[in-house]
C-alpha cells in the first residue's frame, strides 16, 4: 500500500498569517490520465472530515480561494496565505490511487 | 448537495457484531462510490472498504477482509457495514462518505457513529 507522509505534525500560526503542509508520497500519484490522485482534507474538532482540495490543486465548492494546493509526483504542499480562527483544525492529506486509500498522518493547525 | 445520515451510536460486547447504516439524499445514489472509514478517538482517518453502486463491486482493507460486509439498498437509498468478531480495538468513529468522481476519493461525508467495544 501507498504510505502517506504529512509534515509537520502540528503548526502553531498567527492570524493573518501564512501555512503550509507537505505532504510526500511512497510512489507516484500521477494518474496516467493526467491528474494528481491527492486530496486534502480538513477536519474541524468534533466533526466529520470535510473536503477541501481534490487532484491536487482542485479546491471544492465553496472551499476560499486562500487555500491552494500544489505538486505532483510524490511531494504535495497545501498552502493557506491569510490564516483565519476558522481555520483550526486537523489536516489530513489522503492518495486516492489504489485502494486502500491511505491517509497522512494529520497536522494540526492552531491559531495562536 | 448530497447529505448522508448514519445510524445511531452503538454499545457492543467483544465478539459481538455491529452494523451500521447510512441513508444518502439530494443525489442519484446509483451514480456514487459508498466507502466507509474509522477514526479511533484521537486518532488518524482509515478507509476500510467501499462499494460502487452501479456494478455491485465491492472492495475491502486487506485489514478488515474476512470481518467487514459492506452492502446498499437501491429501494431506500441506504448503505450498510457489519464487522464481525469486534474487539475493543475496533472502538471507533465509523463515517461513510460518498463519491462520484474517479480520484477523488470521498467527498461528502455522513456525521459518524460512535461503536464502543467493551465487556
């Protein structure tokens, strides 16, 4: 199975700040159709998971344009430029490749 | 939008069995990829399985394979997951979530039902 590697495990931002979350894959995500098979996710305290970027750099619907992911291959950042309080959370990169669709292991975003 | 509404919580004894159910709306479910995942309390996200609607195809975490049954019901628009012979190692969040985009993975998600394994 695809590991799934997120760093770094927590971040600690100020409002108005930047972040960003790397996220490193065992083998290539590359589909052979074109798209990266790499979608993020963030999950609010005492929610479900919530998608926010699919394909790699694909935001959802209604997700805020402040969000940006990027990479390709192996090696994925998801970008935040103006952190918000709204935005804590629990981060979670997941390659939906080959099953079983394997997860990074989380990076917790606080706002200072 | 789709919205998915899962069972209730569940109490279960070890060795015991549970099942789950997750009933979607506001899309056509024969269209959608059913997975079902688990977070353990404070913990990390695990895709045990899922199902694609149309083809009746199912597949499972080699993890699970053997313990984990995952069915739909076209009629009412609901997915189902059992596990079998439940241990407290299985005390978890259970969500499902649905798709209908190929590499996306799971996009909208039910709210999770809490399965406490304990004697």
């Amino acid at each position: 199975e695809i590991v799934m590697t997120q760093s770094p495990p927590s971040l600690s931002v100020t409002p108005g700040g930047p972040a960003s979350i790397s996220c490193r894959a065992s083998q290539s995500l590359l589909h052979y159709s074109g798209p990266n098979y790499l979608t993020w996710y963030v999950q609010k305290p005492g929610q479900s998971p919530h998608l926010l970027i699919s394909w790699a750099s694909n935001r959802a619907s209604g997700v805020p344009d402040r969000f940006s992911g990027s990479g390709s291959g192996t090696d994925f950042t998801l970008k935040i430029s103006r952190v918000e309080a709204e935005d804590a959370g629990v981060y979670y990169c997941m390659q939906a490749l080959q099953t079983p669709f394997t997860f990074g292991g989380g990076t917790k975003l606080e706002i200072k | 939008q789709v919205q998915l509404v899962q069972s209730g919580a569940e109490v279960k004894k070890p060795g015991s069995s549970v099942r789950v159910s997750c009933k979607a709306s506001g899309g056509t479910f024969n269209s959608y990829t059913i997975y079902w995942l688990r977070q353990a309390p404070g913990k990390g996200l695990q895709w045990m399985g899922g199902r694609l609607i149309v083809l009746g195809t199912t597949k499972y975490a080699q993890n699970f394979q053997g313990r984990v049954t995952i069915t739909a019901d076209e009629s009412t628009n609901t997915a189902y997951i059992e596990l079998s012979s439940l241990t407290s190692e299985d005390t978890a969040f259970y969500y499902c979530a649905a798709s209908a985009i190929k590499g996306v993975g799971p996009t909208w998600w039910g709210q999770g039902t809490l399965v406490s394994v304990s004697s």
